[in-house]
C-alpha cells in the first residue's frame, strides 16, 4: 500500500506553472473587473475544508454564464496555465488547491435554475447554485432533491465529486440523479452530455465520466437532475442500542428484508455527546441509528413497525418518534451539525475525515477494528455513518500544530482504508479522491485502471490544464 | 437531420480488413479445437436479430476464461485485426456484425455464477450467463435480478448495450445496475473497475464507460450486479382505455405521484390482438396498460387503489388483476412474446424496431402522431411502450424483400426520432446506437460530444481493433 500524501508532503509536490502577463492581460481584457488580482480574494479562494495548504491561484475570474467559463478556458488553454472551477469551497479532500498554480474560475455567481419540469420530475441549474437554494426553489411544486451531504455545497461542486449524503441509500447519488451536463471541455468549448430522457442507450456516457472527475476534464456549467414527488408522508426515529455492532445489524436486516428506508444514519455514543452539547439535543448517549420513512401515511407506519421489529431483536432501545416537522427539521440539523459540534468540542483542532465504504455485511467488521483503534490511538474523534449504504466517516479532530497527532491520524486512515479495502469496499464513498488518496487509488483501482484514467485524462486534456495533480499523478 | 444507415446502404460501408495467416495460427495454437474456422460456425456468429447483413467472422474463439478472452485480444492486436464479443446474439441494432472483419470471441460458455453475497445484495457472474439462468440460480436466496430486455440475452451484452426492460421505472438499468466490471482492454489487458461497495467516489466511473460502450472499448469478462429482494407481495393489473392518450396521462400522474409502481407497459389495440392470438389470452382488444405493484401486500393494494382511482379519472375501464403467479406469468410472457406475436401475424417479415425515449411529459406528444403516420403508411405493426420511463417501440413489419417497404420504415423511424429530439429525447432508450442509428447520435449529441466519444475510442483502442464501426465511424 502506497502511503498516502500528508500536507507535510505536499508542498515539495508543488509544482507551481507560469502564468504568463500576456494571460493576466488577456483575462484582465475580457472580463474587467470581474477578474480579480487581489490578494484578499486570491486568498479565499485559495483553501477549502481540507487540511492542506497551497499558494492562491494568480487570478479569479467570477463567471456569470457558460461562453465566461468557456472564453477563461480558452484563454488559459493558450497559455496551457492550469483552470480550477470554485463552487462553495466546501471540499474536504483539497480539490480546490492550486497546486500548479493557475487561476480560479468562480461558477458561484452562476445559481439560477434554468428551467424546471416539474410533469417530467426534471429541473436544469446553474453549477453554482446550492442544494438548499436549490430545493428553497422549488418547494412549491411538491418535488424535490435529495442528494444532501454534510456542506451546503453547489450542485457543479457535487456532480464533480459524485457526492451523495444521508438519503442515497433510498434515492441514489450524484451518479444516478444527474440526467444531463453541459461542460465545457479543456479546449474551451461547451458540449452536452444527455437529454433529459430517464434513460438512453446512447453512445458513451459522458455524462457519468464527467461526474466525479473533480474537474478534471472540463468545468461543469449546466446540471438537469432527476426530482422526487415530497413524500405524502414523513416520519424520523431515534433509536438507541447497546453496541455499534446491534445498530449495523439492525441495518443489514432492514436493508436485506427490502424495506425502503430513506435514510438510515449510525451516531456513535461519543458523538451523540458532542451534539447534545452543540444543538441542546437529549438525545440518549448510546450508538445510535436516526432513521426515517417516506410513503404513504400507511407505508411509513408499516415500514416503521418492521424496523422497529427488527431493532427489538437487537435489543434496540424504545423508538422516540419525531412526527412533526419542526421535530424533524431540530434532528436532522443535529445530524447534520455533528462535524461541527465535533470540531467545537476540541477548541482550534481540525477534523481529518476518513470515507470507506464497504460491502454492508462486512459493515461491523471494518467499524469494530477501527473504533478500537481510534479509542487506543488517544484523539478525539467523531464517527457518523451512511449505513445503509456501508459508508462511514471517523473525523480525527488534531491540533493542527502537532505533527504527531497529525501522524497518528493518517496511520489511522491507513489502517482503515487497507481493512477496507481487503473487505472489498472503497477508499472514498463520497468525498472523493483530491490530493489526499491519490496513494489509495492506486492500491483501490490497481494500477491498470488507474493508468486507464490517465489515458482518458490525457486524450481529453492533452495539456493538463484542468485541476492538475488531482486524483492521480500524470 | 443525417439519413439512418439502411442495410442497403451498409454493403458499400463494409471496409474488411486482413486476417493474416499468421494470426489464424497463432490462435490455432493456442486455442486447438476452440478456435473454429468452419463455414457453418462463422455464419451463425455472423448475425444477430437486426436486418442488416455483413460476411462472418473469419474465426471464432470460444473463450471459458478471461485469460482467454485476453489472449485472444492480444493475438487481435498484434495483427490490429477486429475483435467482436459475443454473448446471446440477441442485437436489434447490428452490433454484432463483423463489418471490418475480424474474428468473434463466444463468451456463451462463461456463463457461471462466480459469486453470490446475498447479504450485501450483490452477484458476480461471467458475461455469457443469459438472465434468466441468473435469476434461475438465484433463486433460492430470495433476491432477484430486475433488468429484462425483450431477449433472454446475456449479461455482458446486457452491460455494453446499456439495456433495461419492462422493470426500469422502478429499479433502473444496467446503468444503475452494474456496480463493477472486469474487463479486457484493447491491449489485452484484464482491469477492475469497481469494488462492491454500492458507492464510490474514488476517480473515473470507467464502469459506466464501458457500460454502454458497445464492446468498441474492451470486451467484459465479469459483471458484479446489484440485487434485490424478491417483493413480499406482488400484483399485476391490466387496464384498457379508451385511447393511447388517456392511457399516457394515468402514467405520467401515477409517475407524478411518487407511486413506486414496479412495471408500466403500453400496448396498443392493435398488438393487443397480435398478443391475443399468439399466446391464446382474452385481452380486452383496446389500448391497454400492464402494471405490476411490489411491496408489502399492504403497499401493494395501496399502490393498486391508487392507480385505479388515477386511471379511473381518465376512462380506464374495470381493472383486471392477475394475483396468481400463474396468471401473472402468462400475463408478462405474453407481453415479452408481443415481439414474436408481431413477427407472426406477418409470415416471413422482419421487424423494424424504434427506439425512443422521451420526458415523460412529452410521450403523449411523441406517441400519437407517429401512431397516424404509421397507419397512414399501410404498413403492419406492432407498439409496446415502457411508458413510466418514456420508452416505446413500434415495430414495423415489413417484407424483407421490398424495397419500398423497408424504405417506408426507415422514413417511418426517421420522422419519429426527428420528433423524440425535438421533445428532447433520445434515440435509444435501450437497444443502443450499433450501426442503425450511427446518423442519430450526431443528431442527438451534437458533433461536439460524438468528437468527445471518438477522442476516448482513440485513446484507449488506438488500433481500433474493439468492434470497430458501431456507435460512430472513426
């Protein structure tokens, strides 16, 4: 197993391109005073919610329509200067750096919705438009979108890194729920990816190589996304269990008797705690699964009971029921919260995120060994988990300043991505590779696919322009 | 709007290139008896279920292993002649045809179960497996494999032509079904994938490449599947309406309505009588609708009612329910027969199927005025849809020896795909590009996207060795 690149080993990894005047100039000419220069807005979009640190990019260009994005391409294309699209920032895997230099194309001006189908449950956005913002849109027709991870990220930033969230495991991710792209290739021109047809036996499908490329290929500049009816009715359950291992179980059984839960969400106890004290929740410090059921009003009691009758078996404590929205809203909120009632807990420390996702049966194997080393290694930490999916996130909460405590957490993402892996699960469920498990790629995929990504990377994008030194080393 | 290829037009396309001497040794060599050069062996790899006509392969090699497989492909390449796989020879659309060429890899005998998890839902099984001997096998544990083409073709063919059936609208297709592939690069190179994580951020979707690609990438040698369990209750329905609009409207409102129906047919008067006559059924001779309801047997009579009380709004007459799974049985044969029902009400045609798929708002629009240009051309034919995904098929009987009416067909197909794309559709659905519709994927994608598609072919099949001519022409 390769070990995996530390921000410590990232900074001799640079290697920053020129970026020629004549390109500054060029930018500076098309785009005015929507091209910046200035350090303070080159320094924001410089970072995201990884742990690393690189130089900013030399220009930020805010895009506000597809010909801006393509036109800032072609312009960087001529001066083969790397592009790297900007979103919400909200990448927790360094996507975002520049870490060969370059310039930054801001799509989040770009935020409308660009036409909604509500008779075909389709709707077609602007990149930079955020999946709150996007669902506050469209409220009023009785659909919606249900890809959520943890950020309130742009709906180009979660095509790019086939992101998925709390409800996948009932209604899919990125890659089932996005119809159609528009992208603009490494040679500044705009092509569609799909119509908006459900399905389509088509010719390539360029629309699933673009989603989770991390910007690699082009910049995503139009996303059509599949909608849901909003459920006639909803209802969420807590319930408390004795061990980690009662709750996967639980889970196993619900998702192997075909009972269509929404979302399905493991808290440890130690993480209960820290969002009890962050969102003045009471919920039982014990493993936990949040739970919810859409259906009928006749459907969500049934699937509810089954669940129920499942959890007892498992010695899972008495259902607490959240019916009313408000109810709802206050736990999903916690749920969602849970990263950043972990990082207060630990005052100036930052999370190292893991992201394995595994085979469900092998769910509590991969858990068990880990949490133990988690608890022997010393840090604090949080664990939280998609688990009906097999997915789980351990965020070590370091003291950025230590280089041990930094060490220990990536010894501890080492282990656990290699017991993933030997369980036949991925490195990565749904925050993507970046710079931070570009070595587990490689012992995830093999080499041969890797080198076939390469390959697609180097047709597409012959000089490397697109977000460089992502995903895999040319 | 390109003109379709006709079969006609084919011939003149045909660039055979040599086999070398050479090459037949060296595959006699390694493979002795499993390499067949007999006239009768080639002939019958030489065609599959589309009108069109091309000379045989000038070898068959009946693989049983991947490392056959990759043999066979790496002797291929080092003579950069054309490999075509082949599973059940079930193609509408010319796939299969040697038309530059080249010998045929049979991978009918790779047809085991390699793996079954049924814990974790999941199944890997060789390319040639056909899906009913899948479902046969797995019978036991309770799950299922959803997607079901018309054919009982193979999984591997399945997987490279994107297929889906009658069950898409509520567990998708080979899109959403495949989680990971091996396979056999043009350079004879056996490459995973995936793992079986349901999952995955972890770089290129290169299963999704492949998924669809119409074995002009590589050739499939392993397919992990999705599984799902066998519904606790099942019920079909059949319903008739007064026309082909009112049956359209109850689906899209069903759709609309987020009931979680599990199969949605189209069957129009017409082959309604086809159907009634080839399988001995007393269907209602009318527009009809097909339905399935999977679930709970609670869920099921729900979901039942409220299609009923849809279908109602809109003059369906008194549903029919087949709750036996003998009556369900000859209910869903009959329709998968409406294909061989057609054929037989003509003796001595040839089908000319149609393919597209539009938002489902949009069906109506596309479906009724097709259906009076094809009565007004005096030609037979049949009509199936799979309406909850927009998807339908005529297919036009004509005599295969005339020319004019198979130029009416063509005409026929042509006009409808003009309207599909103009209603934002696709050309396919689920049968795939092949050779027919070569002319309607640059119609459909645009230059851009099909230049897109033959950048990717060129860089990982240089010597376009991969059943070359399919899906666009180099």
């Amino acid at each position: 197993m390769n070990a995996p690149l530390s921000s410590s080993q990232l900074l001799p990894a640079l290697a920053l391109r020129d970026v020629p005047p004549a390109m500054l100039d060029a930018l500076s000419a098309r785009f005015g005073a929507r091209c910046s220069f200035a350090a303070a807005v080159r320094e924001q979009h410089g970072r995201d919610e990884s742990s690393f640190i690189a130089p900013p990019p030399a220009a930020v260009v805010f895009a506000g329509s597809t010909q801006d994005v393509a036109d800032a391409v072609r312009i960087a294309d001529a001066h083969a200067v790397p592009v790297i699209a900007f979103g919400s920032g909200s990448s927790l895997e360094g996507h975002l750096l520049a870490v060969q230099g370059g310039i930054r194309v801001d799509v989040s001006r770009m935020n409308r919705v660009l036409r909604l189908d509500s008779e075909d449950l389709t709707v077609t956005v602007q990149p930079g438009i955020s999946r709150k913002q996007l669902n506050e849109q469209i409220k009023d027709t009785g659909l919606f979108f249900p890809v959520d991870p943890g950020a309130d990220a742009s709906i180009g930033g979660m095509a790019a890194t086939r992101a998925s969230g709390t409800n996948a495991v009932r209604y899919g991710t990125m890659r089932e729920n996005v119809l159609a792209l528009e992208v603009v290739t490494a040679q500044g021109e705009a092509i569609r990816t799909g119509t908006r047809a459900r399905k389509s036996a088509a010719g390539y499908d360029l629309t699933r190589l673009f989603v989770g490329s991390e910007g690699t290929l082009g910049v995503i500049t139009e996303v059509t996304l599949r909608l849901y009816p909003l459920p006639e009715a909803v209802s969420a359950a807590v319930c408390s269990f004795p061990s980690i291992e009662a709750a996967v179980r639980t889970t196993i059984q619900t998702i192997q008797m075909g009972v269509p839960i929404a979302r399905v969400e493991l808290i440890d106890a130690n993480t209960v705690r820290m969002v009890n004290a962050h969102s003045r929740t009471t919920l039982r410090e014990e493993p936990m699964l949040l739970m919810e059921f859409h259906g009928s009003p006749a459907s969500v009691k049934e699937q509810a009971e089954t669940v129920q009758d499942i959890a007892a078996e498992f010695s899972g404590n008495a259902f607490e029921w959240a019916s009313t929205p408000e109810e709802r809203t206050r736990l999903w909120t916690a749920r969602h919260n849970a990263y950043f009632a972990a990082i207060q807990s630990r005052p100036g420390c930052r999370a190292i995120s893991t992201d394995t996702c595994v085979p469900i049966s092998r769910l509590a194997d991969c858990l068990l060994d880990s949490v133990t080393e988690a608890d022997a290694s010393g840090i604090p930490y949080f664990l939280v988990g998609h688990v009906g999916d097999g997915n789980f996130h351990f965020g070590y909460l370091i003291d950025p300043d230590s280089v041990e405590e930094r060490s220990t957490a990536e010894r501890l993402n080492h282990t656990l991505v290699e017991r993933a892996l030997r369980l036949e699960g991925t490195c990565t469920g749904e925050h993507g590779i970046g710079l931070h498990k570009m070595g587990f790629l490689v012992d995830e995929a093999g080499a041969g696919a890797v080198d076939m990504m390469r390959t697609l990377k180097r047709a597409l994008d012959p000089k490397n322009i697109m977000n460089p030194g992502k995903i895999f080393a040319m």
